[in-house]
C-alpha cells in the first residue's frame, strides 16, 4: 500500500493499493497539494489532470505524460524528466529550475510564468507553444522551438546551438546578438546583402541628383 501525503501538514490525502507507482495511471484525477517529492514516477500517466502545488521536486519522471492537464503551481526543480510529455496541457507557474526535461515534449502548450533557470531542454520539442517567464541560462540546445511565442520570456545567457527557430517569436529585451543571429539563419537569411539589387540605386544616389 503507498500512501500519498499533504505537502505541509503529512497528512494522508490518497492510498493506492500498490507496490510501486512505475507507470501507474492519474488520468484525469485530481491532485491537490501532494508530496511526490523523490519519487519514481517513470511512465507515471498525468494525462487530462488537474493538478494543483503538487512538489515533484527531484523525483523521476522520464516518459510521464501530462498531456492535456491542467497544472498549476508545481515543483519540478531538480527533476527528471527526460522524454515527458507535456503536450497542449495548461501550466500555471511551474518550477522547472535545474530539471532534466532533455527531449521533452511541450507541443502546443499554454505557459505562464515558468521558472525553466537552468534548466536542460537539449532537443526538446516546443513547437507553437506559448511561454512567459524565465528561461536564463537553460540549456536548448537542438531544441524545436518552430512557431513557439516566447515574447514574455526572459532568455538571459539561454544556449540556443542547433535550435530550430523558424516561425519562432523571440522579440524582447534579452534577445542578444547571437539569438538574433541564430534566428535569422533559421529562416534563411544567414547572408545580408550590403549591396542594393541590380538596377536599383542606393537613396544617397537619388539625394546626390536632386541637390547636385
């Protein structure tokens, strides 16, 4: 029998009539305030639930799916959570400082005020998803970030070698030089042109005639 617990009073909120909770499904249950802290969670299927300040916090949750869920306020600082499927689920101020979430999904995901600091996102997939809050310092490294909306989010010395970015809004004041280089060769500009086309003729040249 495992019994799950509050994560500030200890109390019992849920027992389940099992050994381990290895691919054990939470489909469509609704969690609230839960301890999971240090837990193995692999394949754990959170699928179409809400949860609400569940502590995950270092706990392994490589293949977990969330898809669909609802998920507000929870820790995932220091997690694992390699191969998570997180895909069109709605998140509300999740901690992800420090976790793995190597080649996670979070296709099409509604994100706001995400902590990913530090986080390892190396060929993650966030394709059109929309995310407020921090990346600093995040590894997304090969990561598809194609059609995502990432105006609200702070990518302070974020890595973004071999990115796909085409179609990706990046637009703020922490975009460095280098992001917007990146960006450009994603969507095939990697070359200016300094010279004006053939035929045309530069505006100085018309300025020159006009006063000359």
């Amino acid at each position: 029998m495992i019994e799950i617990r509050h994560r500030v009073t200890g109390a019992v909120i849920m027992k389940i009539n099992a050994t381990s909770l290895v691919g054990h499904s939470f489909r469509g249950a609704n969690l609230s305030h839960a301890d999971l802290s240090r837990t193995l969670l692999t394949k754990v299927d959170f699928s179409d639930a809400k949860l609400t300040m569940v502590n995950f916090a270092e706990s392994h949750l490589e293949g977990a799916s969330f898809a669909n869920a609802i998920l507000s306020e929870l820790c995932f600082e220091r997690a694992c959570l390699t191969q998570a499927d997180f895909s069109e689920a709605i998140l509300i101020s999740p901690d992800f400082q420090q976790a793995d979430l190597r080649r996670a999904k979070f296709r099409y995901v509604r994100l706001t005020d995400g902590n990913f600091s530090r986080a390892d996102l190396t060929e993650a997939n966030l394709t059109m998803s929309k995310l407020s809050g921090s990346l600093t310092q995040a590894n997304l490294t090969k990561a598809d970030l194609r059609g995502a909306d990432m105006r609200d989010v702070d990518l302070a010395d974020a890595r973004f070698d071999g990115a796909q970015l085409a179609g990706a809004n990046l637009v703020g004041k922490t975009l460095t030089r280098h992001h917007v280089q990146l960006i450009q060769m994603s969507k095939g500009n990697s070359k200016v042109k300094d010279k004006a086309p053939i035929g045309l003729r530069s505006w100085w040249q018309f300025w020159k005639k006009g006063n000359g």
